[in-house]
C-alpha cells in the first residue's frame, strides 16, 4: 500500500508540520514532485505530494482559494510549502478552504531538501510501483495478443479495462463514441478548448475516481480520443500508463479504418449489384453479406440530395462509428443507403441523421422492404418523399409523409419513372417549340386561374389575342384540347407530375410563373 500523509509526517527528520486539512491525512501518496507551475492540473495524474518553494502560490486570498481547488480536480494528495523561501503568508481564508476540502497543506522545514522527501516516498511505495510496472508492461501484450489473434477494438479494449483499472471509451474526431461505455461521453462536454492540443487533459476527480481524456493521433494526425474513469477510487494506473493505452488504441482504431476502407468498396459494388439486376441471386447474397448487411434484413432505402462525392466516406463512417454497416452508392447527384430498419429506427429516436448527414442534405425514406429484388420500388418510393423533402424544406421525409392523402399531390402516381413519362408524353410536344416557355407557362396560369381570360391576361401581362394565340398552340402540340374536360385534366396532371419531380431533376422545359399562394387551386373543367 503506498504511503499516506499521516505516515509521512510521523517520520520526524523530514520536519514536515500540517498548516490546514488535517482531516485529510489519510490520503495516499503515489509519489512526491516539485512543481512551481500555478496550474499543474495537466501534468498531475493523481496522488501527488506537491511541493514548492513557493512560487507558485498566490498572494491574493481568494487567488490561494483558487489554487486550492486547482490542486484538488487534480486529485492531488497533499500541498507542501518550503518555509523560509518564496512563499507569501498563507491566508486564514485558503486554510479554512483547506479544511473544507480535506487537502493537507504542509509546511517543509528550510533545512529539509525537496530530494529527502522524494527518496522517502519512493523507497516506502517501492513494491506498489514495481507492481504498477507489471500492470503497465501488460498493456502491451495487450496489443500483441489482440493483433496476434486479430482480436476486436472491443475485445482489446475489454482487456486493456482490466488491466488499466479504468473503464475506456474511444471517439472519432468528430467525438462520436466508437466502442465503450455510452455513460463516458458525458466527459466530453467538459473538455477545454484546444484540448486535444495538451498531451494529457485530466477532466476532474468525480466521486474520488479520477477522469482523464487523451487525444489519439494516427500517422501524426489527430483521430479521435481516449476516455479514461477509473473503476474504483485509485484503481487506476495513472497518466503515464493511459499514455500506453492511448498508443494501443490508436493502432486498433487505425486497423479499424483499414477495415472500414474496405467495406466501404464492397458495400458500393455490392449495391451496384443490386440495382444493376445482372447478377444471380446466390453471388448477390454472398457480396451483400460480405459488405456485413444481412439479406434477410428488412431494410429502408434513403435517397439522399445535397451530399458532395467526397463526403460519402464520411458519412459511411459516421454510420459505423454507431454501429450500422450500409450499402451505398451514388446515381448523379443522388445518393443511395439501404440500412436495416431497426437501425433507421434507432437513427432516428437520437437524432443521430443531424450529425450524419451534412446541413443542407435532403433525404428521402422509402418504406421497409423485405427482398433486394424490391429495390427499384423502393427507390421510386424514396425519391417522392425526396421531392417532398425540396418542397417542404425539411431535411428527412419519409414515404408515409410524403403520401399524405391530404395532400395536393395524393391523386398521383407514386412512381417517379411512371410520371416522367406521363410528362415527356403529354408536355414534350411543348419544349421542342421555339415558344416552349411561354407556351408552358400560359397553359400553366390559364389552370391556375380557373381558365379565366381577364385574369390570365393580368397574371401574365399579355393581351387577350397573344393569349388566345398561345392556348391555340398548346392545343396544336399536345392534341389535346381545353374545351374537353378529360384533355384539361390530363393536362393537369402532367404539370403537378412535372413539379412532383422538379426538385430532382432539372426541368425538361422552362419554369412556369408561379401563381400567388391563395389562388392556387385544382382546375375548373366547365
């Protein structure tokens, strides 16, 4: 067992005498350094013995109060103050805080050299720090136990727990918890700005067990962090060994990303598989599976607008940093996930898609599917609520909002393919023209306005003959008249198909003006 204050001060040739925090003597001390620095939090692992000449104490009480309470996050063990020196007088205030707070502040004799106590605090813990040693030395067999049998990050992890004598966590750089107990992310918010430039963070000492966070670096570039809660109070090993654990968890979250990139590759081949339909059933399976999706899953399809091609990766990591493995891949400018539904579910209860996709992403969600053959349906299905997601301007839609039966677009086919074609059949005839614009947008705000001359005219600031002109040409093109109430609603629904699929692809002929909100309404037919 290592030495306590009470022990130290018994031992009458080191001239130590307690100035406040006598009910605190029963502290361990894991070993004696001299530290001149006003804020020794970031390089104090816990059970120290600090002591100065003075120099960093405060000369303000409430400063000496400060100090105190910077000594105590620390998990400091106990303050000695050389006598004689550069210290200035101890206030009754930073005594009596002292107290309160069960850190013994000694007063060193000026005859006592710092060196005398050190070599007393070393030979008494002798054996506890050669036990240390041990525990530390097997950090790294570790590493090469879980490299030699290519163990998991989870299962070295759980070594390096009970070795350590800490529970762990490990984050990506953006802070999201790859492996580990959830209950340690509650650390990072009380990380300091400009943390993971410190070579060591010491959060605070919670319940007598000491918190640390450690930033993991790869190839010399910041990749995550190490959370470190000892299990029991003094459990731990301290700083230097979490040093060692960082550098194992770096290798295993390094090996992690190799991995990654590799299931990355498979998941888009795969999923090209997929929608392409040339491959058997058997090999489609079996390079599904390989990218870690079951093909027995019942699964969602995303289609997802707005992601820029070099953030797929990341976003692709994001998922497996929570766990969910998908298959993408890209069409355009739209981007396909299919994930299991259970994990869409779990998504989605934590908000989790708000640090996943980038802002300014829109997604649509298609409905559970159980086959792979099902795919193309669903892609149909997540590109209407996609359009959905445009028009309402909201970052995730999934099918049941997007077909809602109140909805002006309810009476719709549900299929993308279907209505571009109803589109190019019945409004293609109109862009081939010179006046494909005009023509579109007249035949447009004529619906609009209930087919009202006067009002037309007004909304489009044409006169009544330019207008009768333009209508006679609509009429020409589409063989379709608007005399006959089944041409004018044909009509109709070519041009919502045609604003349903705006939102995705570029139009196939000029935007129409856009008639004003309260008049906005289904055509009248007589």
């Amino acid at each position: 067992m290592p030495i306590t204050v009470g022990q130290l001060i018994e031992i009458e040739h080191l001239g130590l005498s307690v100035e406040a925090g006598a009910s605190g003597l029963n502290r361990e001390i894991i070993w004696a350094h001299v530290c001149e620095l006003g804020d020794p939090r970031p390089w104090l692992e816990g059970g120290e013995l600090i002591m100065t000449t003075g120099l960093a104490v405060p000369r303000p009480a409430s400063a000496q109060i400060a100090y105190v309470d910077r000594l105590c996050e620390a998990g400091a063990a106990a303050l000695g103050v050389a006598e004689g020196m550069s210290a200035p007088p101890l206030t009754s205030a930073m005594r009596r805080h002292a107290d309160g707070a069960e850190l013994p502040v000694l007063r060193v004799s000026y005859e006592v050299p710092f060196i005398a106590i050190s070599q007393v605090v070393l030979a008494a813990n002798h054996r506890s720090l050669e036990q240390r040693m041990l525990r530390s030395l097997s950090i790294f067999d570790s590493l090469r136990r879980g490299t030699s049998v290519l163990g998991s990050t989870a299962e070295v992890l759980d070594r390096l727990e009970v070795v350590s004598g800490y529970d762990l966590g490990i984050t990506s750089d953006d802070r999201t918890l790859v492996v580990g107990e959830r209950a340690l992310v509650s650390m990072l918010p009380e990380l300091p700005h400009g943390a993971v430039e410190r070579p060591i963070v010491e959060m605070r000492v919670v319940d007598q067990r000491r918190r640390y966070v450690l930033p993991l670096s790869i190839a010399g570039r910041f990749a995550g962090l190490l959370l470190a809660q000892e299990k029991e109070p003094g459990s731990g090993l301290g700083a230097l060994a979490l040093q060692n654990v960082a550098t194992v968890a770096a290798v295993q979250l390094a090996a992690t990303r190799k991995s990654r990139d590799v299931y990355f590759r498979i998941a888009r081949e795969a999923f090209d598989d997929v929608f392409s339909g040339t491959v058997d059933a058997a090999a489609l399976s079996r390079r599904v599976q390989l990218a870690g999706v079951s093909t027995g899953a019942v699964m969602v399809l995303l289609a997802i607008d707005g992601l820029a091609e070099p953030l797929e990766r990341d976003v692709y990591g994001s998922l497996c940093d929570r766990g969910v493995l998908t298959l993408l891949r890209r069409d355009g400018r739209t981007v396909w996930l299919a994930i299991e539904h259970s994990d869409f579910e779990k998504l989605l209860a934590s908000k989790a898609f708000d640090e996943v996709l980038p802002g300014g992403c829109r997604a649509g969600v298609s409905r559970p599917f159980d086959a792979l053959a099902d795919v193309r349906l669903a892609a149909s299905e997540a590109q209407w609520a996609l359009a959905e997601a445009h028009r309402s301007q909201r970052p995730l839609v999934q099918t049941g909002d997007a077909f809602d039966p109140e909805s002006e677009f309810a009476w719709l086919p549900r299929d993308r393919f279907v209505l571009g074609q109803l589109v190019d059949r019945i409004l293609g005839p109109l862009a081939s023209d010179r006046l494909g614009g005009d023509l579109m947008g007249t035949l447009q705000a004529y619906l609009e306005e209930g087919k009202r001359i006067d009002t037309t005219c007004r909304r489009l600031g044409v006169h009544r003959h330019t207008l009768a002109y333009r209508l006679r040409r609509v009429e020409e093109l589409t063989g379709r008249s608007l005399h006959q109430a089944d041409d004018v609603v044909e009509l109709w629904r070519a041009l919502r198909a045609r604003a349903v699929l705006a939102p995705l692809n570029p139009p196939v002929v000029p935007d129409a003006p856009s008639a004003p909100a309260s008049r906005r309404s289904r055509p009248s037919t007589t």
